[in-house]
C-alpha cells in the first residue's frame, strides 16, 4: 500500500483541514479522481491522494489515520453501492462516523436515493461541474450534517 503523502497547497495560504481522495481496488481509472483532487487542493485544501487499488479497508485506515474530515471516493466500476457502504459500515467502529463522504464518477440517477440514505453525503455524476463540486466540499465542512442536491 502506498503511504499518503501531502500535496502542496497554495503559496502563502494555510491548509484547510484535509480532504482526502481515494480510488477504490476495484477500479484502475484515476485520472478523474487526480483531476478532481486538483481542485480543492488548488484552493488552499489539504489533498492526499492514494494508491488506485485500495481496498476499503485500507481507505477507512488511511482516513482514520489522517483524521480526514471528508472522504472522497471515486467509482468508475459501477460498484459504488457496494463500496460506499462497505466504508461506511468499516468506519462506525473506527470512530470515523463523523466522516463527510463524497462519491463520484459514473454513477446512475437511481442509485443517488441508495448512497444518500447509505450517509454518503454527496454524489457528482458524469460531467458534474468542478465548481460545483468544490462548493459541495465547502459545504461539507461549512454543515457536516447536510446531505447536498448531486451534481451532474
């Protein structure tokens, strides 16, 4: 498993409190998780990115470990049900239940109700805005309670 590491953050400001992006075992495609991870940690977000191929019990020992405030993951397998509710089950006894997931990529309009009542707090289909995307996150952080509207 590959160690986390730090990506540099903007000059002269201070890191927010880390996001972290992890792309699930199941799945090899992480250019759009990279591209994703760009952006927050373009504005000042702590970002650590991963190893591709992590399963989610290496994802919940990476967030609990880096005490990250919000996850995100991306799932371009279709298995985004599955996955996300794995992490969400491994994470209530690793006290990591107060943890603002975040799921993305390819994932059907009939599955958001599912990852929603799951504790996944935000989705972002195909072809989402990045704006949009990194509102969602200042959301997250702004109300940790709040479920967001997905962004396609």
């Amino acid at each position: 498993m590959e160690t986390p590491q730090q990506r540099t953050v903007r000059a002269g400001a201070a890191p927010v409190p880390g996001t972290r992006t992890v792309k699930p075992w199941l799945d090899g495609h992480d250019r759009g998780a990279n591209v994703i991870a760009l952006f927050p940690r373009d504005t000042g977000y702590e970002v650590i990115g991963t190893d591709p191929h992590q399963a989610p019990e290496q994802i919940v020992a990476i967030v609990v470990a880096e005490d990250a405030p919000v996850l995100g993951l991306s799932v371009l397998s279709g298995a985004h049900l599955t996955i996300a509710q794995k992490v969400i089950n491994l994470s209530a006894p690793e006290d990591a239940v107060d943890v603002r997931a975040l799921v993305g990529d390819i994932i059907p309009d009939v599955d958001i109700p599912s990852l929603e009542a799951m504790g996944i707090r935000a989705v972002s289909t195909l072809g989402a805005d990045m704006g949009q995307i990194l509102e969602n996150i200042d959301r997250l952080y702004a109300a940790p309670n709040q479920t967001l509207e997905p962004t396609c």
